[in-house]
C-alpha cells in the first residue's frame, strides 16, 4: 500500500483549517439593531396610552365621602362618584346593622341611594319605617356634596392663581390680587376648628363634649366621655347618639334631654355650652 506524500498532508489539513475559520467566521450572532428598535416601541406606544386615560380619568371622577353620622342604631356613611360635577352613584358604606335593622337597611338605602344621584341634593325622602337610617344618610350626604363642591372651587382658585401669577411677571398689579385670592382661602380655612367643652361631673361619671365649628356652625358634635358601667353603658348609648344629633341640627346647647339619661343629658349640655363659648358662638 502506497504511503501519501508528507506535503499533501500538510496542503489538505491548511485547507481544512482555513474552510473552518470561514464556516466560523460566517455564523455571528444575528443582532440587528432594527429589531431591538421595533421591540422597545411597541412599550413606548403602550405608556403613551396610558398616560392620558389616568389624566382623564383623574380630572373628570372621583370619590367622595361624607361625614360618619352616629344614629341610635349605628353609623351611616354615605360615599358619593363624581363625575364633571355630577353625581353619578351613591352607596352607604356604613348604615346600621343586626336584629331588624338589617331589614330596614336593606329596605331603604337602595331607594335613598337611587333618590340622592335623582335629586342631585341632599334634599330626598325620608323612607318610611327608616326614620333614623334615612336621617343619617341625608347628613352625610349633604356633606359630601359640600366637600365635593369645596374640592371644585378649590381647583377653580388653583388654576386663577396659576393664571395670575404668570401674568404677575409682566407687571406688579396682578401679583399683588393674586396675594390677596391665597389670604382669603387661608382664612376660610382657618375657620373650622374643634373645641373641647369642659369636664362636667355627674352623679352617675364625668361627661365631655367635642365639637367641630366651621363658619360659626356646629358640623360635628361627640362625647368624648359619658358615665359607663351596668345601668350607665345602656343609657349611654341610648342618649348619646341623640345629643350629638340635636347639637348639630340646633347649632346650639338649647336641646331637649334624653328622657331616663337626665343627667348624662344636663351634664352633655354643659359641656357643649363651654365648647361653644371657648369657640366663641
């Protein structure tokens, strides 16, 4: 058998080296930068459309809730949407609960709901047999809608000040009334504030009343600390509730008392009188 040449081995193995490098050289990652581009756009468009559905929808709705007004059966809390300063839907967060007043709940906040997004106004019906429930949600609504229509005037003097004040650069008149807009909106501010009656001693413990006066009105009214323990938890909790009520809807300490908590009444209206006197009404 013939043995092969030493330099045709020595040919065929440079050729082989060299179509190996080639091959080698001919399979580079494909990294087309073009692609990358296309890859990164589509999440570009996405978050240019995203943008504007959340201004919108924050500028245009939003949600409300009103004051939590205590009844003899238990809280209400009305919470209102809002959208271009309409009400679109109302619902009762909190309303009284167990015993029959799961019934009376069921049976009147559905209609008080659809009658306050009707009326536009807290100025609906009370539901027959829900005298205390239709009360309570028509306080709590009425002052959500006053925080709503607060919350509207208070975008409306944003956007004046803004207004002002770029025009405040090309001369000195109109910075000096935007001046005057921020003050009055500070002092309609400082208006609301909560004032802490004083301790009244009774025969059955110590009652305390706490208001909250916002232009000159009784908005809120609680007891900090009524007489508690046996006989005095019940009459607490039947009174209370009440007293609060009738200081906020007289605006006053002229209040009837709670017939059987005769003295959690007199001491709950002593109280209130020095909170309105140190509130200065």
């Amino acid at each position: 058998m013939r043995k092969s040449h030493p330099i045709r081995r020595v040919v065929l193995a440079t050729a082989a080296t060299v179509s190996g490098v080639v091959l080698l050289l001919s399979l580079k990652p494909a990294s087309d930068p073009s692609a990358a581009a296309a890859g990164a756009a589509p999440q570009q468009t996405a978050a240019a459309q995203e943008s504007p559905q959340g201004g919108s929808a924050a500028a245009g709705s939003g949600t409300v809730d009103g004051n939590v007004v205590q009844t003899q059966y238990g809280n209400v809390q009305v919470r209102l949407t809002v959208a271009n300063g309409k009400i679109t839907k109302a619902d009762a967060v909190q309303a009284p609960k167990g015993g029959t007043s799961d019934q009376k709940t069921a049976l009147s906040v559905p209609k008080l709901n659809q009658e306050a997004v009707a009326a536009q106004s807290a100025r609906i019906d009370s539901v027959s047999g829900a005298t205390y429930t239709s009360t309570g949600y028509k306080k709590s609504l009425q002052s959500a809608i006053d925080k709503m229509k607060a919350s509207a005037g208070s975008s409306k003097s944003g956007g004046s000040s803004k207004s002002g004040g770029s025009s405040g650069s090309a001369g000195s008149g109109s910075t000096g009334g935007s001046g005057s807009g921020s003050s009055q909106a500070s002092g309609g501010a400082a208006q609301a504030k909560t004032v802490t009656g004083k301790l009244v001693q009774t025969d059955y413990g110590p009652v305390q009343v706490r208001i909250t006066v916002a232009n000159g009105k009784i908005t809120k009214a609680d007891a900090v600390q009524a007489p508690k323990g046996g006989l005095s938890d019940q009459k607490t909790a039947l009174s209370v509730p009440k007293l609060n009520q009738e200081a906020v809807a007289a605006g006053s300490a002229k209040i009837d008392s709670v017939s059987g908590a005769t003295y959690t009444s007199t001491g709950y209206k002593q109280s209130l009188q020095s909170a309105l006197d140190q509130a200065g009404g």
